[in-house]
C-alpha cells in the first residue's frame, strides 16, 4: 500500500531525522501509523488477541478471562477484519438488510429468490484460491463482468445450468453441471466450491447471528482462512496488520455503525 500524504493524499515523501515523514508537495510533516500501532492496547495484549482470533474465539466467550474490555476487543477484532476484508478486495457493505443465524430454518422461500438475501458470487482457480464478491441480482450483465475482472479469457469454467453462465462458452471452454433433486448428474463435480461454503458455515456457526453490516468483514475474513488453510495465520496476520496503514478505508470499516 502506498503511503499517502493525509494533506494532498500525495505519495511524493520523504523521511525525517525524527522518523516522521514530509510530503514534497505541500511540505506537511505526518507519522504513518499501521493498523497494528493504531490501537491502544498494550502489545501483550493484542499478541493474546490475535491468538484467540487465530483460534476462532469469539469475543463473547472471553468475558471471563479476555485481557481488555468486550468493547476493545469487539474493535480490535473488527481491525483485524477489517484488514482481511481489504487484503481481500472486500471493502464495502453490503446494502441488503441480511441476518445469517446458524443452525435454524428459514422460513419462506428458498434459494435466489428469497427475500432479503444477499447473492454473493464465488469463483474459485485450480489452485484452490477463492474469490467472493456480492452481486446485486443473478444477471448475466454482473456475473461476467465478475468473470472478465477475476480470470483469463481462454480458461475452462464449470458451473451449474443457470443461464446466466450461457455466455461463458464465449470467453472459454465451459462444463455445465447439473443436479435433479438436489442429486449430481453425470461425473462433473464442482467439490472445491461446496467445500468452501462448508468450511464457511463452520467458522460462522460460533458467531450466532451477524448484522448485514459486518457481514463482509466475516466473509473477507473467512476467503483468507480458505486461501491459507495450511498456513499458521497468527505470523501473517501480525505482518498485514503491521504493513497495512490506517488508511481512510480502513478506518471507515472499522468505524461503521
């Protein structure tokens, strides 16, 4: 991330004998803060923090033995999704009232025409790597502008038979996978992605309900425990909270109300 000046959001500077930085165009002195040094906990208590997160500890299960109070770790765990969601290009709210509760039945009608769902559209590479991002209807218009921006024309797509997808044969090979009653047909699976959604319903399951405001910020956080599943996060998560600025867009996530 380029450091930015916070006068002229200019990224021509240069540094001071005293560590702070001064901008070439219009000479204003500031200090970049990262993520990590924002907040005012002491570091004793934002390593145990991030264990916990690493861990997948809800905050209402620390009021007993949690180092700081359930608000500065309700924030501290929000910075640290909020850093995930940016890392993973997911930095807005989503504008449809949603209120996921794990393990009861919804009542109404069900799949994409069920009111007051969000359609979030996840393509997934070979290698495993998975990318979110929502939608604001099942078109054919939104899912290829998602597909032009995420992969390369030439690739092989596989699919349900929605016809939205129909369009995909132009831009590459195209396996369509279709299921009766809920039921595969043929060999062609699509096993990569209903692993995620899976291994997404696990980690949110703890959390009981989420506001449609934050929503983003678990699904940011839940890509990047799917794109390093093999990887201790507790080090990388320390770098990307010391690397990423408090910039205005992280700010403005970690303070939605």
């Amino acid at each position: 991330m380029l450091k930015r000046c916070p006068g002229c959001e200019g990224t021509r500077h240069y540094k001071l004998s005293d560590g702070r930085l001064k901008c070439r165009r219009c000479k204003k002195r500031f200090r970049r803060k990262s993520a990590w040094e924002t907040s005012r906990l002491s570091e004793s208590a934002k390593k145990q923090l991030l264990k916990w997160f690493v861990l997948g500890v809800p905050v209402y299960r620390l009021r007993f033995m949690s180092v700081a109070s359930a608000p500065a770790t309700e924030r501290f765990y929000r910075l640290i999704r909020a850093c995930i969601a940016y890392e993973e290009q997911l930095v807005e709210p989503f504008e449809v009232a949603l209120k996921a509760t794990a393990g009861m039945a919804r009542r109404g009608k069900r799949g994409f025409g069920a009111a007051g769902k969000v359609i979030v559209f996840e393509i997934i590479n070979r290698n495993g790597q998975v990318k979110t991002k929502p939608i604001s209807a099942k078109s054919r218009t939104e899912i290829m502008k998602k597909v032009r921006a995420h992969t390369r024309a030439g690739s092989l797509y596989a699919t349900n038979d929605c016809e939205a997808y129909a369009s995909l044969r132009m831009r590459g090979a195209h396996v369509v996978i279709c299921k009766e009653r809920g039921k595969l047909l043929g060999s062609d699976r699509l096993n990569v992605i209903e692993s995620f959604w899976s291994y997404a319903k696990k980690w949110l399951h703890p959390y009981r309900s989420i506001s449609y405001k934050y929503f983003h910020l678990y699904l940011g956080e839940v890509c990047y425990r799917f794109n390093h599943r093999g990887k201790n996060l507790k080090p990388l998560l320390t770098k990307l909270l010391k690397t990423i600025s408090n910039s205005e867009t992280i700010h403005s996530m970690v303070q939605i109300h």
